[in-house]
C-alpha cells in the first residue's frame, strides 16, 4: 500500500523530533539536526500570519522558543503530529503577534507611528495616502483597524481550537447524550475541527453508535451553545457564530 504524503511528512517530522532529542543542546550534530526541522516546520499549513511590519520578529522569537524548547515542552495532543505542532507553535507564535499589537490597537492610533513597508520607512498616515484613499484618516484608518481586528479574530480562533483540544475544565466532555456518554460535546468538536479530514455527521453517528438524528439533535441543541458561551469567554464578539 502506498504511503500518502501526509504520512510520509508525519514520518520526516517525527524522525527529526527523534534525531534532535538524542542529541546535547547545542552540539554539532544538535544544530545540524534542529535545522531541517526547522526547515519543516517553517512550511507546515496553518501557521499564524501578520502584516504588521514586525511580524518578522515575532516570527523569528516564536523559532527560537522552539528551537529551545520543542524537546522538553512539546507533547502531540492528537492523531495528527502535523496538527500538533502547529497548535504549540500557533499557541506561543498568537501571543508574540499580540505584542506587535498591544501598544497601537489597545490605545489610540498616532498617525505619525513610524512603519517599514517594502524597505522604505514611513509613517501610517503615508502609508494611507499611497492608497488613494480621497479621506485617509477616516476611511483608511478604519480599513487599518479593521485588518487588526480580523487578524485578532483569527488568533482568538486559534485559542479556542486549543480549547477544544483540552477540555481545561471538562465542560465539554460533560455535555453528553443521556444515553450515550461517549457521545459528547468535546469529542465531536475534535472531529468536526481538529481531525483532519473533518468527519461528516454521518460518520460521528457511526462512530459513537448514535443515530443522526440523536447527534445533531445534541450538537445543535446543546454543543452549539455551549461552544458560543466558550468563545464568548475566551473574547469572541461578534454576532455571528464561529460554529455550524
């Protein structure tokens, strides 16, 4: 049987896992080793991206975080190694990008803030003028402001798929079918969200052992709501669910 490429990446990443824990920290063999991971990991789908100018350095500090410490920190949370990696380093990687953030979105934005876009420093209020905007403080501003709130959304979002993924407080795992205790909110979210392929319904069902029927029935009637009450605590806003 052919071996997909998945696999064969699953396989690389976990060869290399192996070859860097066998060796000291910052030994010959060690760098050598760490490269090519790095080298790996640096192409794996799914990571978090930035237009800030300083995403570079929020980059470069989450490699050395994990370069540092993936031996001894880094444990896969599910099936797929591949998805596990990229939720430790999203994880460390969503707080850095936050940084970038936290001093021009928290507060009021300075017009003047000095930014490097395409090499050439400038200030936003240039920047929004480049962009033929007729009114740059009003409507490109709020273009701005708007691009920071989705790249805060798609951060949240990995917050809350690690959620997902541990159940801090059961509260997942404790909303079960009555009938069926296998058949709770947290394991049919790791299915419809962190398993890769997705999962239909119709496969969950068969799975759990649980009718269609019964299981949206939960799913729509108390793993929906319960899902929208998390994300609302973890700082989800908007009106509309992050869930289906």
């Amino acid at each position: 049987m052919a071996i997909s490429e998945k696999n064969i990446m699953a396989i690389k990443l976990s060869q290399l896992l192996q070859q860097v824990s066998e060796h000291p920290q910052g030994s010959k063999q060690w760098r050598r080793a760490m490269h090519h991971l790095l080298i790996e990991l640096q192409n794996l789908p799914g990571l978090l991206k930035s237009s800030h100018p300083d995403y570079l350095d929020a980059l470069n500090q989450t490699w050395e975080k994990v370069s540092r410490d993936i031996c001894c920190e880094f444990q896969p949370r599910s099936k797929s190694l591949e998805t596990s990696l990229v939720h430790w380093i999203n994880g460390y990687l969503y707080w850095r990008i936050k940084d970038l953030y936290s001093c021009n979105v928290k507060t009021s934005l300075s017009l003047d803030i000095p930014i490097n876009k395409d090499g050439e420093q400038k200030i936003l209020i240039d920047i929004l003028e480049d962009t033929g905007i007729t009114n740059p403080i009003l409507n490109g501003l709020d273009r701005y402001i708007e691009q920071l709130e989705q790249e805060e959304i798609q951060c949240l979002v990995i917050k809350i798929l690690d959620y997902l993924e541990k159940d801090p407080q059961n509260h997942l795992k404790n909303c079960y079918y009555p009938t069926n205790p296998h058949c709770h909110c947290q394991l049919i979210s790791q299915k419809r969200f962190l398993q890769e392929p997705a999962q239909t319904f119709k496969q969950i069902s068969q799975d759990l052992d649980i009718s269609s029927r019964k299981l949206m029935n939960h799913w729509y009637g108390r793993c929906i709501p319960l899902l929208q009450q998390i994300s609302s605590n973890l700082g989800y806003r908007k009106d509309n669910s992050l869930f289906s």
